[in-house]
C-alpha cells in the first residue's frame, strides 16, 4: 500500500481542518518545507499536498510554497486544491509534481475532466470528497446531489482510473475511517483507490490494504503523533 502523509496548506503554514470546516483550524507549523523533510527522513516516497485556499476560491495563493516542497526533491507528490484549468495541470506538473487532483471541476464540468483523464492518464486524479455521502465541493462548503459512490461510477466509465475519495465526516476527527464505504468502491472493478479521512490506526490500514485499497492518506494522526510514520511504512507500506 502506498502510504501518503498529508500537508494541508493555508496562508503558507501547514494546518489541519476539523471536517473541513475552515473555521475549526489548528495550525500545526509554519515551515511546510520542514514538515516535507521530516516525512522524507521517515522513510516516505509519496506526499499529498492541498492547497485550502485554492480549494476554497480557485487561487494560487500557495504556489510558491508548493513548488519550495517540490524542489527538495525526494518524493513523488500529488497536489490538489483549486486546480481547476489546464494551464493549472501543466504548471503543478512543470514544477516536477507527479499528480493532480481534480476536485471541484470534476462535478461542474464532468467532460473536462474526461478530456484531462484521457490527455494525462495517471498525472490525473479525481478527489471525490463526500458529506452524508453526497459529493461536496468549493471546499466542501457545499453538496452537490450525486452520491459519491455513483460518481465514482461515471467516473470510472469516463476513463479516470485513480480516485481519492474522502469521507469529510471522518476528516480531521481521528474517529477512524469508512471501512464498509471502501469495500463498497473495491466493487468497482479497475479503480485504484486511495482512502483518506479518519485513518488513525495500523489495524484500520492492514484492513484496507487487505481489502486491496492502492494507497492511504494521513493527515492529523500523524501530527498529534496517533500514528508513527515510520512505523506505518513498515508495516504496511509499500515506500
């Protein structure tokens, strides 16, 4: 299983939302560089980088911070948040990021993203972010009418092969992951799926890796020190 610490960035310091609720914030340090360093020296190869801000207005508010973590070098990073136009892909992929993730566009224009899956294959992802099981997007401020899991169907007809699919309830509240709602998206035959929201613990991702989850993202396990990265990698890493 490919094991992805999460680096959550607004006004240029790393911070972790509580069901991505904007105004329930803690910040956690002010130096992302630092923080992309000390999951290197773990053992890390993948990082997965959102920039809040874009997510929330469309702007490239933390680009220059995105591209300081991309020049040290060392891991394989996918970015999302705000990316919302082709020019957007080319320039994160120019800075040497390996992946984009489309979020937002993904639901407001479902045939661009069709057209980006087909020009970029794997350089592309689609964050599915879900709320009572509905897609949620702008930042997860509001819900679209599509189950999350019949998006992931279209989606996967459309020709997108890797989808990072969040359950927000569970974001940020280390209360564990979805374990029933990843069984269900495994029966989409051919996606590659990577779980994100809640993971807190070694039990949680043995299942999803037994289940045949492609990766798992953590986030604030990691920073209030739940979970040990490289303990993790470890033990069910594949980095």
């Amino acid at each position: 299983m490919e094991i992805f610490p999460a680096i959550d960035l607004r006004g240029g310091q790393v911070v972790r939302l509580y069901q991505g609720d904007y105004d329930r914030e803690t910040v956690y340090d002010a130096d992302p560089c630092a923080v992309a360093r000390r999951f290197r020296d773990a053992g890390a190869r993948f990082l997965h980088v959102v920039d809040l801000d874009g997510a929330k207005d469309g702007t490239l508010a933390n680009f220059d911070t995105i591209a300081a973590i991309a020049r040290q070098g060392g891991l394989s990073i996918e970015v999302g948040g705000g990316i919302r136009t082709e020019e957007r892909i080319r320039r994160y992929l120019d800075l040497g990021v390996d992946r984009c993730i489309l979020g937002t566009i993904a639901v407001r224009d479902f045939e661009f993203t069709r057209r980006m899956g087909e020009a970029y294959g794997p350089k592309v992802a689609v964050g599915v972010d879900a709320r009572n099981g509905f897609v949620a997007v702008n930042g997860w401020k509001e819900l679209s009418a599509e189950r999350g899991v019949d998006f992931c169907r279209r989606l996967h007809q459309a020709g997108i092969r890797r989808i990072i699919y969040t359950d927000i309830s569970r974001d940020g509240a280390e209360r564990g992951t979805n374990l029933d709602l990843y069984r269900e998206l495994m029966t989409i035959g051919g996606l590659e799926i990577t779980a994100s929201g809640g993971v807190s613990s070694l039990e949680e991702l043995r299942a999803l890796r037994d289940m045949g989850v492609r990766a798992a993202i953590l986030g604030k396990a990691l920073y209030t020190g739940r979970l040990d990265l490289a303990a993790v990698i470890r033990e069910v890493g594949a980095c």
